[in-house]
C-alpha cells in the first residue's frame, strides 16, 4: 500500500483550508456589536462584489488569470485591500467575520473585518477597475493564511446568504441576525443557519498504483480529474466513495479512507479528500463511464501522466484535487516524476 494512502494531507497544499482569523463568535450575539465596531479606528471591510474580492494595485499581477484560467505560480504574492469603515457607502448584506490571528502591514493582530456585500452602483463607486475585483479560484495560492481564510469565508457566507433570503419552511422573508450568521423567520421566528453540503473527492488507484483520472461532460474534452459526488442523506463517507466511483466509473472500490478536506464556496461545499483501491476480483479494464456526468475515464501511472502534459489539463493549484494528485505523484506536477 502506498504511503499516500495512509498520510494526512499537509494544511500548506490545500489553499482554502488555510486560515489566520478568530471567528470570534461570542460576539455575534451583541445586538449593537456593528455600532461598537465602527468605533474602533482600526475595523476593516472586506468588500465583495459579484463573488470578487477587492485587491491592492501591487496584487492586480497575481489576481489576473493566466492562459489556463489559473493564477500563475511565478505572479507574486497577492493581498486583499481591506478597507476603512468609512470608505464603503453602502451594502445588501453584512457579516462579522472575526478578528485577525496574523499581522499584516497596518492591520495588526486582533483587527476586526466585516464582509460587506455590495451592490453594482457600489462596487464601481468604490473601484470601476475590475482587475481590482480578484476571483477566489485564481488568486488563492498567492494569498497570505489570513487573507486566504478571510475571502473564503467571506465567499462562503455570502453565498449561502443569497441562496435563503426566505424561510425553508413556509417561505416568509428572512432577517439577518446575529451579526450575519443567522436568519430568522417573520412567520414563526423559527432561524436558520449556515449550511455547507459535502462532497467526497477520491484518488482511485488500481494494483499497479495507477490514477484513475476522469472527464466531465460539462468541461473541455482534455481537462481531467479525480472522480467526486456529493454524500446523500444518512451516508457515510466511505460509503459515498463506493457509491460514486461504481455511479460514474462502474467499478467498485475498497479501502475508502480520508486523507484531508478544503472548503469550496463555489457555491457552499467541502471537499472530503479521500483515497481507494480498486476491488479484489476488478480488472482496471472494466471502467464504464456513466455518459451523462463522466464522458471518459483513463489510468495514468506517473510516467503517463507526465508524458501526457501538453495534451490534457489537470486541475487549478488551488484546489485539493491538485494536491491530492500530486500527493500520489510525490511532488508537483511540474516537475518530472522522481523514478525508484
């Protein structure tokens, strides 16, 4: 069995997973907790427009997608531009997100941020470049713990907030509550909270510790990755691992087990990173692609992955699909494979 297998996922390969932010929730409670925090000079504003985050100009290199729709490696370190209290004219939606664990340049230790949504009419007063508007997905890697923990959050929160401006129940309008991190019903005062659906992601290997690789329907023919589904009702993870791969790949698996899990607000999931060998009794022959989801499936050993660079694209650096890969790989996906 490979050591891959077995070990933990670092924290440093999953972008998104890393933070440097107390949530602070205690807080939440206080009824004038935003008045309290527009008086502290040093409170800062995330503002969000459209899913984007505001950066500063030195940022704009780092933020810009390259030809693969991802950041490059080699752009710099990207930081987010939070704001003064003053600066941002008006919001739809705000939400406390904590208090810094990290200093930054003006922004010490224990700095509030607020989340403010913000409306078209104010996104552009407050920046008409939209270079400056960075995309989660793209700049995530060059962002510092704080800044990667902050905009995650802050993009989770916000699309959970536009996805139930009414009740579940009887379908009343909602208030926001609790500093942003509840809504509560005008018929019954029933409240609701945030949700997060998780999904299982899973490197599948067969005897000879190849990678099973798939193409979705919805992507271009020569992008591939891992096979991943969400987890139903009253099911474990292990469980959906063997569901999903036998679901898309007509195979089955054994041996589920978890290596490590990223938030993807994209919109309201986390990845549930998990590995799995092929079935006792399977030949690695007898993938079946379920033509509706996954149009094709291949297995690289990693020589063939490495050879096939220029002709498939694998997944952004700042998914854990990305980091899972190259875990099996033994290093980045870059680099030639390292040979016994």
């Amino acid at each position: 069995m490979s050591s891959a297998q077995t070990s933990a996922l670092p924290l440093a390969a999953l972008p998104l997973s890393r933070h440097a932010i107390d949530r602070d929730h205690a807080a939440r409670s206080r009824p004038a907790l935003f008045d309290e925090l527009w008086e502290e000079p040093g409170t800062r504003v995330l503002p969000l427009w459209k899913g984007h985050a505001l950066v500063t100009p030195e940022s704009v290199p780092a933020a810009t997608p390259a030809a693969d729709g991802w950041s490059s490696p080699d752009a710099g370190r990207a930081a987010l531009d939070l704001l003064p209290v003053d600066r941002v004219s008006a919001a739809l939606i705000r939400v406390y997100l904590g208090r810094t664990t990290a200093d930054a340049p003006g922004e010490p230790v224990g700095t509030a941020v607020v989340l403010e949504v913000l409306t078209d009419a104010a996104a552009r007063e407050l920046e008409p470049d939209e270079a400056r508007w960075a995309n989660l997905r793209t700049v995530a890697t060059a962002l510092t713990d704080r800044d990667a923990g902050l905009f995650t959050e802050a993009l989770a929160i916000a699309n959970w907030h536009a996805s139930h401006t009414h009740c579940p129940r009887c379908g009343t309008p909602t208030v926001i509550e609790q500093a942003g991190w509840v809504r509560r019903c005008f018929e019954d005062g029933s409240e609701v909270f945030p949700r997060t659906d998780p999904a299982v992601i899973v490197t599948v290997l067969d005897d000879d510790d190849r990678l099973l690789l798939g193409s979705n329907a919805m992507w271009e023919q020569s992008r591939y990755s891992l096979l991943a589904g969400f987890v139903e009702p009253g099911e474990s993870f292990e469980s959906a691992v063997e569901r999903e791969i036998f679901e898309e790949a007509g195979i089955r698996v054994v041996d589920a087990r978890y290596k490590g899990s990223q938030p993807w607000p994209f919109p309201a999931s986390v990845m549930i990173g998990m590995t799995a060998r092929l079935a006792p009794g399977q030949h690695p022959s007898g993938l079946d692609p379920d033509g509706e989801e996954i149009l094709e499936l291949r297995w690289f050993s990693r020589e063939e992955l490495w050879e096939a660079r220029g002709q498939i694209v694998l997944p952004g650096r700042s998914s854990i699909a990305r980091a899972l890969i190259e875990d099996w790989y033994g290093g980045p996906l870059d680099e030639p494979p390292s040979l016994p």
